[in-house]
C-alpha cells in the first residue's frame, strides 16, 4: 500500500513537473527529471528509514511542526503575488460577491463548478480580502488530521509531512490560490474525526449530527459522493440500517443547500450551475463505473487506512481517466501545455495518499477494524 501511495504522489508530480518546468526551456526539463527521481528516492528511502527506526514524533512535536507549515503558508499566500491563468480564486471571489449584491451567482462567463457550501466556506476569508487563506486551512486541516491518530499515546506523522513539503501541486496550489486541496483535506478530517462516533451505535442524534455535517460538505464537490461512498459502505455494512439512515440525512442535507439556488432560477442553475460542469468532465457511464467499483471497495476494505488509500487511489484514477480521455481528443501536446486539461484536478488524491502512508499499529484509529 505505502509504495503504490508513493508511486502515484510520484506520477502527481511528474505531470505537475512536466508541465510547468517546460516553461523554462531545456534546462528546466531536465531539471523537472532530476526532480521526479529525487522526490522518488527521498519517498523510498524516508519510507525504508521509518520502517526501520524508532523515530517517533510527540504530540507537541507535531502540533509545533503542522502550525508552522500552516503559518508559512498562509504567509505565503499573504505575501506572494498570485500570476496564474487559473480562474478558481475569481471564481469564488465573483460568486460571493454576485450573492452579496443579490445576483444570482452561477451565470455565464464565470460558470462556476463548485457546490453552494464551497464558496460561503470562503465567505470569511474573503471577507479578510483574500479567499486564497484556503489553502493555509487546507495544511491545518491536514495536520490535524494526522494529529488525530493515536498510536500507543505518542504520534509518529513525520512521513506524511515529509512528502508533503516534497510535492510540487502543494506549492503550485498555494501560488495559484486554489482550494482543491482544502477541500479534500475538510473531507479527510471530517471523515478521521468522527468515525468513533459513527462507531458508537447507541448515538443516534450524534449520527444525525454528523450526517448533516456530510451531507453539508458534500456541498462542496460532487467527487467527494466517492470518498463517501466507500466510507460509509464500510462503515455501516454490519449495520445496513443504521447506513440507509445515515445516508438519507446527507442525500436530504445536500439538497436543502441546493433547494434555494433551484428555486432561485432553475433554467440558469441546471445549465450554468455545477451539475453541468462537473459531469461534463467523464461520460456517464464511465461516471456509475466508478461509483461501481467504490462500492465493491466499501465491501472489501479491512480497516479505515484501506479506506482512505482506495479513496485516493480511485480519485487518482477518475482523474487520469479524465486526462486521457482529453488527450486522445486533442493530442497531449495541446491537453498538457495548452491548458486544455486542469491538470491541478490530480491534487484531489494527495491528502488521501498522504495520509494512507501512516503505518497501522497500537491503539490507532486507522489500524485494522472489523
């Protein structure tokens, strides 16, 4: 599992590599080569290393380190101009600022792709006059995430975070101000901190509570439905009734966020809104093929790690799917240097990946579970 991880991260920043280190001529391939093989062999060789040490984190090791990455990245975004064709931060930044001034925000040229709660998530950031905060909360989402493992009272996270300061999309998201990571980090924290009380039978307004807050994040993507779909077959497939429950609030959660933008304007929500743009990326078949093969790996995973690491897998997979799709249309010259794919859709696998490569052990929340 940790090397097929470390091989996808690989491919992730080869792409990411390959596109933008050709834009430096030459020197910059050969450069984005060298880059591929180091980040490879530094993955490999950390991963031999904690295999066989002793190196473990502490807790407050750990806290220092993530709110330190947390607080650079955030200077970051505050401090370094923003010099990239992705509309993803306009996008937000127009969406909240047609819904403050009472227009309908999902209209034509801006056609955003992102449910309802993604942007009044940014809301706060961009009433500070900078949505791109997001990706600083996307680290700390991350980090806490991994805070949240308990492995025998102490914490062992240096692998995940090493790697993570190792790819090249983390860097690219932070200069473009893109939330794509935020967001699948919300759905890995959200997913890390309350599956004990998913486990618990007995909590059943603490079941629907969390319920909401799935079907309220679900409101952010529709790739997250896949995250989800594994999880909660997981989860609840000794308990199928409690899971048809679950899974009804957030359907119900999820539709209440949409209801006021369909009743708002319907003709421009379904032609302009997200469902439009989102499932233009794969044809439908391929689409339910997916959700398909989530299904059978909801079934088949042993413990909440294999969850997280097929989670990562599958989003690797729909998105490459995606990408040669785009390039047998239009060559790969065109889909990868002329913008004719969002190559920054990759980023949706790395904290799921990431975090897969937290060894299971002790008294671990991500250690084996039937």
């Amino acid at each position: 599992m940790k090397q097929t991880a470390i091989i996808l991260l690989g491919l992730v920043s080869v792409i990411f590599v390959a596109k933008y280190s050709a834009r430096l001529g030459e020197h910059g391939v050969i450069s984005g080569v060298l880059y591929v093989l180091l980040f490879v062999g530094v993955a490999f060789a950390a991963m031999y290393f904690d295999s066989r040490s002793n190196l473990i984190a502490t807790s407050r090791y750990m806290m220092l380190t993530v709110g330190g990455l947390t607080i650079l990245s955030l200077v970051a975004v505050l401090v370094l101009p923003s010099g990239s064709r992705v509309g993803r931060l306009p996008a937000i930044e127009i969406w909240l600022s047609d819904l403050l001034a009472g227009a309908f925000p999902y209209h034509a040229p801006n056609l955003p792709s992102g449910f309802p709660v993604l942007f009044l998530l940014a809301l706060p950031a961009y009433a500070v006059g900078n949505a791109g905060i997001l990706e600083a909360a996307g680290i700390a989402l991350f980090g806490a995430a991994l805070l949240k493992i308990e492995r025998n009272g102490t914490q062992n996270h240096w692998l995940p975070l090493l790697l993570l300061l190792l790819l090249p999309s983390v860097y690219y998201e932070i200069l473009v101000r893109s939330e794509l990571f935020f967001n699948m980090a919300l759905v890995l924290a959200l997913i890390i901190f309350t599956d004990e009380c998913l486990a618990q039978k007995e909590t059943k307004w603490k079941l629907a509570g969390v319920a909401i807050l799935f079907g309220l994040v679900l409101s952010t993507r529709s790739v997250v439905g896949l995250a989800y779909v594994i999880y909660v077959l997981w989860r609840f497939r000794n308990d199928p009734l409690r899971g048809i429950g679950f899974t009804a609030i957030v359907v119900l959660t999820f539709l209440l966020t949409l209801a006021p933008f369909v009743l708002w304007n319907p003709a421009l929500f379904f032609s302009n809104g997200p469902f439009s743009i989102q499932i233009g990326y794969l044809p439908l078949w391929i689409i339910l093929l997916f959700l398909g093969t989530a299904a059978v790996a909801g079934f088949a995973v042993r413990g909440l790690r294999e969850v997280i690491f097929a989670t990562g897998l599958l989003l690797f997979a729909m998105v490459l799917i995606a990408f040669l799709l785009r390039v047998a249309e239009a060559g790969l010259h065109s889909t990868l240097y002329m913008d004719r794919f969002d190559i920054s859709y990759f980023v949706f696998c790395t904290p799921f990946l990431l975090f897969s490569l937290q060894p299971p052990g002790g008294n671990s929340i991500i250690a084996l579970r039937t």
